[in-house]
C-alpha cells in the first residue's frame, strides 16, 4: 500500500490543489498582526499559506516534499502576483534546507501528522526550532483525535483515502495525536510553547525557539 507522503501527494496534487483554496482561519488569526523580513511555510501545498505570509514577509520560502506541489504553488503564486516574493524548495520537513535563525515568522500546518516515524516528528520539530530567529515564532498544527471522524482518545497511525475524481482512491499516512501527544512532542523539542489549542480536529501550537 503506498502510503510515502512524497509518491502520495506526486499523485494526488492537482486535485487536492483544487480543494484547498482558502487559508485556514487559525492561520489568518496566527498572522494578524504579525510580521517578519523572512517567512517560511513548511509543507507549503499549494500555496494557500504562503501567500498569506507574503503579505507579511519581505520574503517567503516555500517548502514541500511533493515537487507536483511545489508546481501548483508557483502557478497560484504567478495568478495571485505573489511570485516575486516566495521562493519555493523541494524538501523534507525534517531535514529542512533553511539556515540557522533565518525566518522570523513560520507556519507548519497539516504536514507533521504525515511524517514517520516518531523520531522523524520530533526531528522537524527541533528542525522548525533551529531556523527560527530570536524572537521568532511560528504556528504548528496536526490533525487530532478531538476530531468528530475518530472516536478514539489515543494518538495512532493510520491512512486516509483520498478519493481522485475518477474514483480512485489514493491512501495517505497519518498519525493523528492525542492533544496531550501533541503537546509532549512539543515540549520533548528545541521548541518553547507559548500557546497550545485544539480547533476544528487540530492541535494548534504557537511556538518560538530554539529555547537554549
């Protein structure tokens, strides 16, 4: 069963594209009022994030394992006249291709329930934290067993069928995380929580690093 989130989303992007148009309020909440000369936006999709931190940010790096993407996001990029402002980069959340205290605005939502294992989510976590200037901060977010879908109160793996229009189904690898899960991860990182939340089925983190 395919469930590498790279493979996954190659397959799925042009339609999943099409389905996240709009930005999530607790990004617009996030934002507000916030500013920074670099932005990052760590599993960047299609874009719909990014663009909100281009009108916050000087620039904006846009970071993505899946290079059919990172094509959705330069073409909403190009229509939405945001495109000289965000550099987009094929990479892994957990390895990011970003330097050391170089952004000081950062959203990662919806992208570290797809890594794995574990180690791999604590790993991106201290990743996020090292990039972060002082005074940085940045908003993190994961799908969560609050939920109305799962009826469960552990943190577990899974897969969710992404259903293509032809009616093939493409399966994606989630953890899906316990609030409390959430928050360990969080605290057993680099990073320093400055508010957590459970919103809509996800965790919220507003975080700053790298705490010494």
């Amino acid at each position: 069963m395919e469930t590498d989130p790279q493979s996954t989303y190659d397959r799925i992007a042009a339609h999943f594209a099409k389905t996240r148009e709009y930005a999530w309020p607790e990004v617009e909440s996030f934002l507000d009022g916030r500013s920074a000369t670099r932005a990052l936006d760590v599993g960047c999709g299609n874009g719909r994030h990014a663009e909100l931190l281009a009108a916050r940010a000087e620039s904006v790096v846009g970071i993505d394992l899946s290079r059919a993407l990172l094509r959705e996001a330069a073409t909403r990029a190009r229509e939405r006249d945001f495109a000289d402002a965000l550099d987009l980069v094929h990479g892994d959340a957990a390895a990011l291709p970003i330097a050391d205290d170089a952004v000081g605005l950062a959203t990662y939502v919806a992208t570290l329930h797809h890594l794995s294992p574990h180690a791999a989510r604590v790993r991106s976590l201290d990743e996020l934290a090292r990039v972060l200037a002082p005074g940085g901060v940045a908003l993190v977010s994961a799908w969560s067993t609050a939920h109305d879908r799962f009826d469960r109160t552990e943190g577990f793996d899974t897969t969710v069928d992404w259903t293509l229009p032809g009616g093939e189904t493409v399966p994606r690898y989630y953890h899906v995380y316990a609030p409390d899960e959430f928050d360990a991860d969080i605290d057993n990182s680099r990073l320093s929580v400055v508010e957590s939340t459970v919103s809509s089925g996800n965790c919220y983190a507003v975080v700053t690093g790298p705490r010494p």
